[in-house]
C-alpha cells in the first residue's frame, strides 16, 4: 500500500509539473500541440529517410530518383526543411488562435458584463462547443437583464406604497397647532423619507445606466470637501497631485467617496483626503480621528444594513449603508474599499480604483 502510495504522489507531482510548464491559455496549448505535432512529424520522416534507404555498391547508381548520400544532410536540403517547418509553425499559430478567438470573446464579454449588463449580445460563431457557449451566455445575460427589470418594477411599487401613507403623515403633520409637535413631526416624517430613498436607490442598483466617462479625480474630492465645508464639518483636501483620469461612472463614483466622508465625518468628527498614485491604481485615502472599530467588525461593516452601533437612530447609527453602497461601487468600477484602524486612532477609508 506505501509503494501504491507513493506511485500516486509522484504521478500528481508529474502531472503538477506538466501543468505549471504548459501555457495557461487555450491558444496558448492548442499552439504547443500543434508545434510538437509538425516537429515530430518532421523528425519521424527524416529518420525514414537517411535510415531506412537501401544501400548501393560502390559505384553503382541508384535507380529512379536520386537517394540522399551517408553522412549529414546537405545544406540545401536543411534550407528546405527550415523553410518547410516554418511554414506549419506559421500555420499552426494562425490555426490555434483562430480556434482560441471565440472562447477569449466570450472571457471578455463575461468582464465586461459586471459593468454594463446592457451591453449587446455576443455573435455566435466559431466551433459548435464555442457556438454553444456563447448561446448560453447571451441566454443567462437575458435573464439578468429581466430579473432586473422586475427588481425595479417591485422596487418601483414599494416606493409607492410606502410613500403614499408618508406623505398622508407630511400633510397631517402640517395642520397641527402645536409648532413644536409640527416641527418634531416634520423632522420624523424627513427622516423617514430619506431612509426609504436612500435603501430603495440601493436596492434598485440607480447607478448601472449610467454612462462611463473619464473623471478627473482632483477636482471631483476638492469638489465634495468643499460641500462638506459649507455644511460647516472639518473636511480637508490635502496638497493633490496631478493623476491620469479614472473611468468612472460620474453620479456612482461622487456618492462613493461622499459616503466615506460622511461616515468619517458622524463618527470621527473630521475627514483628512488625498490621492495617491500607486502603480496602475489611484488610492483616494480618507482619514477621521474617532475611535475607531473593532478588528472583528472591518469587514463586517462593509455589508449592508450592519452598524456596530447599536443606536436606531440615523444622525448617529446612519441607516447602515453607506459603506455597503461605497463598496458595491468600487467593485462596480474594478476596485477595492477596504477599511483599517490608524496606529494613532481613527479609521483609514482606502478606495483603490484603475487608472485608464
């Protein structure tokens, strides 16, 4: 049973090596077989031909056509066979990347499904399993595309119902005598207003229509510190330097780095922003000096509807999706949100985001 044993493990150690040797790609592999087909090939008749000739007596010619001498082949006749393999080289890269364009069309497509779920459908052509693939792709897509649809018509629905008797509540609140009863239950009825606005616009996803545009990402974080400065918070944009745009969608993208300062803002009492460069990213860094979060809660505050606060009451436990719909926007765009204690205290907000 060792040896048995054994055996398994060296075939799963040979059979690992092969894989990491090969290329990871479909064209890439289907090019290797291919080369190694045409090279055999070319070794196997060559052979049959300096090997398995008869053999003349000196002095007598071959009858027919002219057989290759003893020795090493002639420098013509390597010309020819270079020339020859060459040729089905050629021939089997134009081969296996004509076999392989489908499937990396589909890979594509499936990327870029994440940012535009309207985008048209993919032609189905190539081999029949390619053909297949795509068919099916173009049938899951259509599926979302109607799932969303009727997600905005519920959406749609319980945004009416809930508004209706709201806004019964708003009209009522207005006739009391009493200006401290209307004031308070204005504040109320406001504030219930905001959190069906802000959940329902989560749950509708209001940004995927939105066009991508490059963005100038200075002027956008100037921009929001100032609002936040009007507003009358300590919002500071640090010394910015100048970065490549960042293709983004406009609306989605200035609510996200909104939120963050926002949330910096409730709990820390102050927001600290600036970019930084790094590689093919932009990192915008939002900083706060509040007390921070549990290590165990970093990633759990990221998910919608959670607060570590455990206060119902929004100007100090927020409805909990702020930070939900930053990171549902960033990996809308091809980044990353993540959140970290700074040794010194407060929360380090880092929106990673791809330059281009």
């Amino acid at each position: 049973m060792a040896g048995v044993s054994l055996l398994h493990t060296w075939r799963a150690r040979l059979a690992s090596g092969a894989e990491r040797c090969l290329p990871d790609s479909l064209f890439g592999r289907l090019a290797v077989l291919l080369a190694v087909a045409v090279i055999s090939s070319h070794v196997l008749a060559l052979t049959m031909l300096f090997e398995m000739r008869p053999d003349f007596p000196p002095g007598m010619p071959p009858p027919g056509l002219p057989l290759p001498p003893h020795g090493p082949p002639p420098l013509e006749l390597l010309l020819d066979i270079g020339v020859r393999l060459s040729a089905l080289l050629l021939a089997a890269w134009i081969g296996a990347r004509w076999l392989s364009d489908p499937v990396r069309r589909l890979a594509g497509a499936a990327r870029e499904l994440g940012h535009n779920i309207h985008r048209p459908p993919l032609p189905e052509s190539g081999t029949r399993e390619c053909r297949e693939a795509t068919q099916v792709f173009n049938q899951m897509q259509q599926r979302i595309r109607a799932q969303l649809e009727e997600r905005d018509q519920f959406v749609a629905a319980v945004s009416h119902d809930l508004r209706t008797p709201l806004t019964r509540l708003a009209l009522r609140a207005e006739s009391l005598k009493d200006a401290a009863d209307r004031q308070r239950f204005a504040k109320d009825v406001a504030e219930m207003d905001t959190m069906i606005r802000v959940t329902l616009d989560y749950l509708r996803g209001a940004a995927d229509a939105e066009p991508w545009v490059p963005m100038d990402m200075a002027s956008l974080v100037e921009s929001l510190a100032h609002d936040q400065q009007d507003c009358g918070h300590d919002v500071q944009a640090l010394t910015l330097p100048p970065v490549p745009p960042v293709r983004a969608q406009p609306t989605a993208l200035r609510r996200c780095i909104s939120n963050l300062l926002d949330n910096a803002v409730r709990y820390g009492g102050s927001a600290r922003v600036h970019l930084v460069l790094a590689g093919p990213t932009l990192q915008v860094l939002v900083h706060d000096d509040g007390p921070g979060i549990p290590e165990a809660e970093l990633g759990r505050v990221l998910q919608p509807f959670y607060r570590v606060e455990g206060s119902r009451n929004r100007h100090t436990g927020g409805v909990g999706l702020g930070l939900a719909a930053a990171h549902d926007i960033a990996r809308q765009h091809g980044g990353s949100l993540q959140l970290r204690n700074r040794p010194g205290g407060g929360i380090e907000a880092e929106l990673v985001l791809p330059l281009g």
